[in-house]
C-alpha cells in the first residue's frame, strides 16, 4: 500500500499542473464548453489513478519478465534463435501497441492492416539489429548516423503529407506498453557483460527500435503513392455531468478489449519462455501475474481517461486560440504545456527509474525529467510555429537530428543512449491524446494542411530530447574536466617540503 501510496502522489504531481493551465485557459483566452471542461476534470482523475497503477505494475512484472528473457538471449550461443526470438516480440509487442492504431487511422489511403504490420516489421527487424550491437559491442552512436541518414535521405523521394506521418510513427511505436519491456530486455541482454560496457549497452534499444518504423513508413509511403486524406473529428456536446461521465462508461469497454488485445502476445510470450526455460519461482510466478493485472487496470484507466477526457480539450483549446486575434499565443502555451506534459507520460516514469538504477544515481530523475521537459517546451514551440507559418518539417527534422548525431561524439556513450531512448519516451500517449489534437485543433482554425502542418509534432517531441539530454552530459563531462584539473593545478602548487612531511607522518 505504501509503493502505491508513493505512485498516487507522483502522479497526482505530474498532472496537476497540466490540470491548472487547463482551467486558466478555460476561464481565459480558450472558454470551453462545460460538458467538455467536465470531461477534462473526471479524464484527469482516471489518468491520475491509472498512471500509479501501471507505474506500480510495471516495476513488478514488466521489468523482472523482460529482463529475464534478455539474460537468457544473451546466454545463447549461436545468433539464429536469439535474432528470431527478438524479431518476433518487436513485431507482436508493436502490433499490438494502442499508440500505433491511432496513427494507422489518420492515414486512410494506407489499409490500417497494413501499416501496422510493415512498422511492426521496422520494429522487429529493428530490435534484431540491437541484439547484434549488444553482442559484438558496436557503438550506438555508428548505427545512429547511418540509419538516421537513411532515414532522411528516403525522406527525399516520399510524398510531402507523409514525411511528418512517417516520422511520428517512429515516436508512437514506442508506447507504454513496447517501453517497459524493451528496456528491460535490453538491460537483460547487456547484464552478462563483465566490463564499463554493459551499463553503455543496457541503452538504445528503445532509440534503435524508434527508427526501423521511420524506414519502413517511408518505404511504404514510396510504394503505395497515397494522397493525403483526413477526416474532421466531431466533438460530443454533453450537457450535464452525467452524460460526461457517461462517455467514459461507454468508452471503457472498448479500451479494455484493446489493451488486453495489447496484454496477449506478451502473456503468450512469457508463458512460452517459461515453460522452455523454468526461469521463475512459484511467488515470482505470483507477483509477476499481479503485477501484470495492476499494469492492464491501470493502462486501462490512463488511455480512457487521456482519449475520452483529454483529447476534446486539447482540440478546443487549439482552435478556441487560433480563431482570436492572439494566435501567436499558441506558441507560449503549447510550450507550457509540452513542459508539464511529458512528466504525465507513464513510460517517463519507468525510464527515469530505471537510468537512476542503472547509473547508481550518477544520473538522478530529477536531471533526467528537467531536461526531458525542456526538449519537449522547445519541441512544442517549434511544432506551433509550424502551425501558424505553414514551414516544413523537413528541415528541422535533418537539423535537428544532425545536431544530435555530432553531440554524440563528444558526450559518454551511456547519455548517448539514454537520450535517444528519451525521445521515443517522451512521444507517449499524452502527446498523441492532448498536444497532437491541440495542434490539429489550431490547425483546422486556421485553414492549414493537417498532414503538412499539425502532423510531426509527435517526430519534434521524439528528436529535441535527444538533444537537451546530451547537452546535459556534456555539461557534466565538462564539469567532471575542470574538477580533475583544478585538484591537479593544487597539488602541483604544494611545496615539495610539505609533500616529503606528510610522507613522513
């Protein structure tokens, strides 16, 4: 009771602050319908309650079963099992990601089906691709420049509405049921190693595993030439308390197929491995199985109270602002907000844990979440700058990344991995519930192109993390220099005489 005492608290600070800019800009410059402020207040309740749930769950099944499994990969020696196993959970774990089927349904020209299987494959192969750099010690920063370049050289030939498209599903692939456990699959595989390596290789699953979705959009894009459609989202009206509260009763049974549609192949995957390998205990059996209902419960609760709650709020307050004379202000505000945003992402939870664990507190939560915060601010500004000035995305994308990919030699490898596994966490479902319908909200308010304009805030969010992160080790690495220096300047400057006396005592 106390752990889930500690997870309500935390929660309940991340989200109160979104809650608060919410209502000031309600009672404002972006007046809503009550009926839609009601559903915000009882969304805020459910994210509150399902985000300390699935906290809770996932340190006590998700982390214990991936990591598990990523030991007994790395114990392998040949490569052919251990490539198929990791092909095969990249693909299932991301066809049944929630984040993945929003994104498919905003593309009509592409059959859902479709999409999902091909990023599915770009995550699979992906996550192949990682096991290989575990195993034989390739350094992250190599493979990041040459799919990166890739990526942004495909980029080239597919049609414009589709370049934000297909970078976002690089963001929404990594959600909050594919984070947990790939992380800790990755910390499974890179623990049999005995040097400075396996802290290094314990990260950049998620940020390798954030680009084969890119790759493989872009490929699709090419070969099936759609053209852009969209579809205008209609707003309930909801007069009374009761028929808000009402939307989320009749919503929630959809989500809980969805996210046991989700649970699945996990289960099955689990199930197959123990019953190989007889790796867990009879009561690590039982935890696990606990812990695996908190996580469904409370991911349950998380994505109705963010689909049903937050997204007609985030839609609103975008258009309610466009349509004043103080459209610039989308900028500021969807800074503010895109600050106070990622702290409610579940999966930020799970990696700020698990980089202080790994780290052994040289990298603190506190660190990670401050700078988390200010990539997606940055992100979030630019992404509304997009909105009102019609710039593509295309050129922040490949400055953005280039600056990321040249830090990366001068910073330790481990914040090298830590801050490309930031960026596809940062991009979660809070993002794609309440910042994408607050763009596409200002967007349809101003007569711009979805596709071109509001789509790619989710691709901004995932890239200026990678940046602020890295500029966050660099600062430390300096820091670390001059301390190093300054002691061997003083010892230089003890008089020999001084020296041979405290050799003496």
């Amino acid at each position: 009771m106390k752990l889930l005492a500690k997870a309500l608290k935390e929660s309940a600070l991340s989200s109160l602050p979104i809650f608060v800019i919410v209502l000031l800009l309600s009672i404002t410059v972006a007046p809503m319908q009550s009926g839609v402020l009601v559903l915000f207040f009882f969304g805020t309740l459910m994210i509150i309650f399902g985000m300390s749930l699935f906290a809770l769950g996932a340190d006590i099944s998700m982390q214990p079963l991936s990591e598990g499994i990523g030991i007994t990969l790395a114990k392998a020696k040949s490569l052919v099992i251990p490539l198929a196993v990791t092909f095969i959970l990249g693909l299932l774990i991301t066809v049944a990601e929630p984040d993945l089927t929003v994104l498919a349904e905003q593309i009509p020209t592409i059959p859902n089906l479709v999409l999902i299987i091909c990023v599915g494959i770009g995550v699979g192969i992906f996550l192949a691709i990682s096991f290989i750099r575990a195993r034989f010690g390739i350094p992250l920063s190599y493979l990041l420049w040459i799919f990166y370049a890739a990526a942004l050289i495909l980029a080239l030939f597919v049609p414009k509405d589709f370049i934000p498209a297909a970078f976002d599903s690089g963001g929404v692939t990594t959600g909050p049921i594919t984070v947990p456990f790939i992380m800790a699959l990755g910390v499974g595989m890179a623990s049999i190693s005995a040097d400075k390596r396996a802290q290094e290789n314990s990260f950049g699953l998620i940020a390798l595993c954030s680009i084969g979705p890119i790759i493989s959009v872009l490929i699709l894009s090419i070969c099936f030439k759609p053209e852009a459609e969209t579809a205008e989202t209609v707003i309930g009206i909801y007069n009374t308390s009761r028929e808000a509260f009402g939307a989320f009763v009749e919503a929630f049974p959809h989500y809980c197929k969805e996210v046991a549609t989700a649970f699945l192949p996990i289960i099955a995957v689990f199930a197959i491995f123990e019953l190989i390998f007889r790796r867990f205990h009879l009561h690590q059996l039982l935890r696990i199985s606990v812990g695996l209902v908190y996580t469904y419960v409370g991911l349950v609760l998380f994505l109705t109270g963010a689909n049903v709650g937050f997204m007609p709020a985030g839609r609103l307050i975008g258009s309610e602002i466009a349509e004043s004379d103080m459209k610039l202000l989308l900028i500021p505000i969807g800074m503010l907000m895109g600050y106070f945003v990622v702290s409610a992402e579940p999966a930020v939870h799970s990696l700020k844990k698990q980089v202080e664990e790994i780290t052994n507190g040289a990298i603190g939560q506190k660190a990670i979440g401050t700078a988390l915060s200010i990539g997606v601010a940055v992100s979030v500004g630019i992404a509304m700058l997009r909105v009102v000035t019609g710039i593509p995305i295309y050129p922040f994308l490949a400055v953005g990344y280039v600056i990321s990919l040249v830090i990366a030699f001068f910073v330790p490898p481990v914040y090298t991995g830590i801050a490309f596994d930031s960026g596809g966490v940062a991009s979660g479902p809070m993002t794609t519930t309440f910042i994408l319908p607050f763009a596409i909200g200002a967007c349809e308010a101003l007569g711009g192109n979805i596709m071109t304009d509001a789509f790619g805030i989710v691709a901004m969010v995932a890239m200026t993390p990678l940046i602020t992160i890295q500029v966050m080790g660099l600062i430390g690495k300096l820091k670390q220099q001059r301390m190093i220096e300054k002691a061997h300047s003083e010892l230089l400057q003890i008089p020999d005489d001084m020296l041979f006396y405290e050799e003496v005592k």
